[in-house]
C-alpha cells in the first residue's frame, strides 16, 4: 500500500514518523481488525495489558457481548480478573448490560466474596442491578452470593440495598437456599440480618426442612485427574458453548461461566467446592472419560468430551 511522505523535508525526526506509521499501516493490513472474541479472551485470561492495547485500538469493544451475552466487564467478575475489572469500570464499561439469561454484572461478582469489589460496582451506578432476577430461579444477585456461600458479600448486600425477603421462583429465600446447598456457615449471618426462618417455599416447606450436608471428600490419586481434562458440550450447541474442566496448580476446576473447584467423592464422582452440583463422569469402553453428567438443583444436563 502506497503512503505518502507527509514529513518529508521535515528532517530526521519527521523520516521516523513518517516509518512508524508505514509500520502500523503493515501490521493492520497483515492482521487486520480485532474482533469481540479477541477481548473477550484477554479478559478470561486476565491479560491487562493486552485488553488495554485492545480498547486503545478499539474503544468501542469495550462493552461488546460474546455469545450469551457477557461484556468484558461482566466477564472479570466472573473469572475474577480484578485488576481488569478495576480497569474496565474506571475506563467507562456500562455496569447495567444484561445478558440473554438476564444476569447481571452485580450477579457475576456475585460468585466470589469481594463486597470491595461489589462497592466498586455500585459506585459507579450498580445499584439497579441489585433488583434484577435472572431466568434460571428469578435469583436476584443476592441470592446468587448465597448459592455460592459467599458470606461477606452477602452481609454487604444486605446493608446497601438487598432485601432480606427477595425469594426465587419457588418461594425459596436466602436461608431456604443456604440449607438447599449445604452453606450451614451462612445460617447465623442471615438470621441476624432479618431473613425469615419460619417463611414457607410454595411446597409448604421452611428453610431447615432443606437442611443439607455437603458431601464429605475421599482419597483421590491426582494422577486421575488428566483423564477429566477437556472441553465438554452438547450436539448442536453453538462454538464457544459447553463445559471446562481444566487443572489450576494442584486443583481440579470447572469453568461453566464461574470458576469452581472439584472434589472427590466417589468413582468419578466430584462435587463443587461452591455450587451445590455433583459431577459424575462416565468412561467408554476403553476405560477414557467420554461424558459427564451436571446435577443442579433443579435439572440435570449431560455433556459430551470433544475430540
């Protein structure tokens, strides 16, 4: 591509500028635009400096979705990138984008316990996102905290605009919820901070009738895990779609748009050190993991390994 000199006869100084530019001229044409998946990847990964370069090139990406509808920001709350999240908020990322299951940014700091970092968030005009339900139990992002355990948040919420009365589609509240899933640490906290133990789901049933104890761990050979590692998704399902599971240092985590760690507690059977869903792998004839089945609370979904 042909550029004209226009700092020729402006000496030295003007001929590098003028070959700067020849150069990043060269570099778009070779690598042409960036598009919404670069970013999106950068911030998964918790590159800072590469997202920075990114939205230098190109502003607009900031609050770009990916598939189901994740912003960058929403993103570094879910994988827990807070330096990107400090970034993207004081660069100017929309805090009220909602995703296409009706989650929030509020919802995905949710999944960790860092009330800093919720404060962050409504500093900067978060606090409509306290009242916004997604599709999956109409939870509000209190009570998404709860299902994780995280009692700090929860406590922060509670004082800074979350009611202790918001419930989901069943009826359950915070305490229902915190039985439901074995977080008997969050019990006393949600009692001193006006949730009912006495109010009743639409089944007729009060909070400690759910009362649950999490699934005690076994003995497990790490070497194991290598044979769970790998991409897991359904036939038909859109790229980008499925399951994660993957080896952090010593743990085995799951990646299904939040971070959890794995424990054993039988023959290729995991449950998740937050959420209270139990993964059971199966194996093919050869004896390699081929599926897995997700239990949640109110369904359950199988996976198929990729290749």
């Amino acid at each position: 591509m042909a550029m004209k000199n226009e700092y020729q006869g402006k000496g030295f100084p003007g001929k590098i500028l003028w070959i700067l530019l020849v150069i990043i001229q060269i570099s778009l044409c070779c690598h042409g635009p960036i598009n919404a998946a670069e970013i999106h990847d950068a911030v998964k990964t918790g590159n800072l400096d590469r997202v920075k370069r990114i939205l230098t090139a190109d502003p607009n990406l900031i609050d770009t979705p990916d598939i189901i509808g994740h912003t960058p920001l929403s993103l570094s709350a879910t994988y827990a990138r807070w330096d990107i999240f400090q970034y993207l908020l004081e660069t100017g990322a929309n805090v009220h984008i909602i995703t296409k299951s009706n989650s929030t940014v509020a919802h995905s700091v949710c999944q960790h316990n860092r009330p800093d970092m919720m404060e962050l968030l409504l500093q900067k005009g978060g606090y409509p996102c306290l009242k916004i339900r997604d599709v999956y139990g109409e939870y509000t992002p209190m009570l998404r905290a709860v299902q994780r355990g995280c009692n700090d948040v929860i406590a922060y919420l509670l004082e800074n605009g979350s009611s202790p009365d918001e419930s989901t589609r069943e009826g359950w509240n915070a305490l229902h919820i915190a039985a439901k899933c074995g977080h008997r640490h969050l019990y006393g906290m949600l009692i001193a901070k006006g949730v009912s133990l006495d109010v009743k789901d639409f089944e007729g049933k009060t909070p400690m009738e759910y009362d649950f104890h999490r699934p005690d761990p076994i003995p497990f050979d790490q070497k194991l895990s290598e044979d769970y590692i790998g991409r897991y998704t359904w036939e038909g399902a859109p790229e980008g779609l499925g399951i994660r599971i993957f080896m952090e240092g010593d743990r085995l985590m799951l990646d299904d748009y939040g971070l959890d760690e794995l424990y054993p507690i039988g023959e290729d059977l995991f449950y998740c050190s937050q959420d209270p869903w139990t993964l059971k792998f199966y194996r093919d004839q050869s004896g390699a993991v081929d599926r897995v089945e997700l239990f949640f609370l109110r369904r359950k979904v199988t996976v198929n390994k990729m290749k």
